[in-house]
C-alpha cells in the first residue's frame, strides 16, 4: 500500500475541525472521513 504524502494542515483548516467537533453534533469517526484525517489526529 503506497503512503499518501505527508499533509501540513492550515490553522483555517485545524480550526474549522476543532470547531465541528466541539459542537458535538457528529462523532469523532465521522468528523475525520468528513475531513479526510485519521481519527486518533489532532
């Protein structure tokens, strides 16, 4: 299986994560394929 490149997320983009998620209206597996990062990031 080839490694996807190496990703340096924005703070827009990190930002825009944390906020979904701290308005708890989807569990942390959900947010990470909707955002397309690995649940245990961040």
């Amino acid at each position: 299986m080839a490694k996807r490149p190496r990703r340096n997320p924005s703070p827009a983009f990190k930002a825009k994560v944390a906020l979904a998620a701290a308005r708890g209206e989807k569990t942390l597996a959900e947010l990470a394929q909707q955002f397309d990062v690995h649940p245990r990031q961040g």
